[in-house]
C-alpha cells in the first residue's frame, strides 16, 4: 500500500515538473528579443498633425499641434539601456551618449498601402494612443519606452494626434485651460481618423494576430467613440486581446452606457485609475462631469485603483496623471498580457471600496 501511494506521488511529482519545464520553456522562446542593452526600435506611425517646412524629421519642429491631413511615417527611436524607467531622458548636445539618451535615427515617410501591407508581417501588435498635451517627439519616445521595459515582441504603433499648446515654454502654463479646450477640439476631430485606421487594421492583418491596445488620458475621448461607433454601426468586429484604459478623460456616465459595446471588442478590458487624480480633478471642473479615471466600478471590466503607485515623473509634475509608464503599472502590464487574471498578479489586492475591484500596492 505504501508503496502505490509513492508510485502515485512520483507520478504526480514528475507531472508538475514536466508542466513547469514546459512553461519555462514557452517564456523563454517567447522571448527573442530580451532588451538588455541600447536599442533602436523602429516605431510605426499615424498621425493628423500639421508639418512645418523644416526638413523631415521626427521631431517637435517637423511635426506640430494643429489638425492636418492623415499622415504614414516610421521612426527609430534609439533607447538608452540606462534609462530610469518611465523617464525620457533627453539632450540637446550634439554628441549623444546612446546609453543614455532617447533620439531619434531616421525618418521614413510611407503611403497608406506600404504601412498597411508591414502590419501582416507581424504576429502581435501594440497600439498606443497619448492624452493631453502630449508633443510629437513625447510620443514616439513613450511608446519606444514602453516596448523596450515590456519587452514586447511584437511591432508598437503610435497614433499621434495634434494635442500639445500652441505657446511654448512657461506661457504654456499660463494657458492651460485654453490648451485644454484647444486639445480637446483637435481630439473630436480625431476620431473618424482612429476610426479608419482601426478598419483598415482589421482589413489588413491575419485573424490569428494579437492585438493590444494603449490609451493615455484625453485619448479616451478618440478611442472610446471610435470603438463604440464600429461596434454599433457592425461595419466591423475588430477584437483586442487586451484593452488598457490609464487614467481616462472621459465621463462616467457616458462610459457606463457603452461599457457592453466596448466589452465586446476585447477579450478583456482593464481600467487604471486614481482619486487623487489632480489633472482628472481639473477636467471635471472643466466638463462638469466626473470622469472614469477617477475610479468607478464597472462590470465586467478590472478596474484597479493604482494611488498608491502614483507617479509624477512623466512631466505633469504632481498631478498624479503619468503613472501609466511607471515601474509599478508596467509590472503589471508584463503579467497582464502574459494573459494572468488581476487576481493572480503581482501586488494585487482586493479592494473594499465600491468605486474598484482591486488596488495595486507600492
């Protein structure tokens, strides 16, 4: 009788061992790509912001704040092993030390087909959208950031849309209310953009990719009507893998509505917001209307409470609006899109308050 009962449990000893082997063995062949030294990532690009007539780069002189004409580009954004995470270290020296700072490399213009037919070469896609007041250079480097820490295997796109203030320097500060509603009207006009891209999209890659989506702030106020006007007009049944809303600018009420239209465009859909979100805080003057990153639980939909890992470092210093590529959420993220329930991750708690389903601790 002893002697079956350890048969038993050898044989179930050798099976937890093989499935770990196995397991190991799948994350680290995932893994082609490990991201340990300075890389240069070439980041797929659409944007409606005007140019100017410098020559063609990507960079704030090319690339402006106001509504144009869609635009196909690609740019290599050097990022510098050393970099503090959630920080883009810049300079302004001609000689850069590429361990160090973000830069740009090169520059390619494409038409509409050329950046639709690359997208079929790739198996997993990340798509980023920015909020409020975001330039163009900020854009590309945040989501080159983001896909070096995730070490992301795939190809990352930025949608780029004119937000940013039209005054420079501290007279910006001056008028952020005017650059608020100047960002907000050049993001209504956004939206029919987002909308085609997200069609063509679907139109041009296998059934089999993954798709993952990214969305910062006031980009919710273009992401969120573009996905609800596809799914209601059933023009089209694009499906996310996963849809990651940060602090979104966008009213809770309006969001509760069409919550079941947006659920259905992604396996899962997980929402990181926070009380003490100075910049959400604003915008709620601002509109009249609370908005859904400052915490409101929806069904269906992780919505986890991140104050605790608030980070000012993303240049809207204190206002707790830029932890969304901080060292603690992108943890997170790492284990979300291994496919983990928020339950099972890292640093997740359940959360007693009715206005979230968990907290991320520090």
């Amino acid at each position: 009788m002893k002697r079956k009962i350890l048969l038993v449990f050898l044989f179930f000893s050798f099976c937890k061992t093989t499935e770990k082997i196995e397991l190991d063995k799948i994350l680290n062949e995932r893994i082609i790509e490990p991201f340990v030294d300075t890389k240069e990532l070439t980041i797929s690009i659409i944007t409606n912001r005007n140019t100017t007539n410098a020559t063609e780069d990507c960079n704030n002189k090319y690339f402006r704040n106001a509504p144009s004409s869609v635009k196909y580009l690609s740019c290599t954004v050097n990022v510098p092993r050393e970099h503090s995470i959630g920080a883009l270290d810049t300079s302004n020296n001609v000689i850069l030390d590429k361990n160090k700072f973000f830069f740009s490399t090169n520059f390619h213009s494409l038409n509409k087909e050329n950046f639709y037919n690359n997208l079929k070469k790739h198996k997993e896609i990340l798509i980023f959208v920015h909020g409020f007041n975001v330039e163009f250079e900020e854009a590309i480097y945040r989501i080159a950031q983001i896909h070096y820490d995730l070490k992301f295997q795939g190809l990352s796109i930025v949608f780029t849309w004119p937000a940013g203030s039209s005054q420079e320097g501290f007279l910006s500060n001056l008028f952020i209310n005017e650059t608020y509603k100047k960002n907000q009207e050049n993001a209504k006009i956004s939206i029919p953009i987002f909308k085609e891209f997200l069609q063509e999209l679907s139109n041009s890659i296998d059934k089999d990719t993954k798709l993952y989506l990214i969305v910062h702030s006031m980009g919710h106020q273009i992401v969120i009507p573009a996905l609800v006007e596809l799914r209601q007009s059933k023009q089209e049944k694009i499906k996310f893998r996963e849809i990651i809303f940060n602090a979104p600018d966008f009213p809770v009420d309006t969001f509760r509505n069409v919550a079941n239209d947006l659920k259905a465009c992604s396996n899962r859909i997980t929402i990181y917001c926070s009380p003490n979100d100075n910049a959400l805080k604003a915008s709620e003057k601002v509109n009249g209307t609370r908005r859904i990153g400052q915490c409101y639980k929806v069904p269906g939909i992780d919505v986890i409470n991140v104050q605790r890992v608030d980070s000012p470092i993303m240049g809207i210093g204190g206002l707790g609006h830029g932890y969304y590529s901080s060292r603690s959420i992108l943890t997170d993220l790492y284990q979300l899109f291994l496919g983990l329930e928020a339950k099972n991750r890292l640093f997740v708690t359940k959360s007693n308050q009715s206005t979230e389903d968990f907290i991320l601790r520090d």
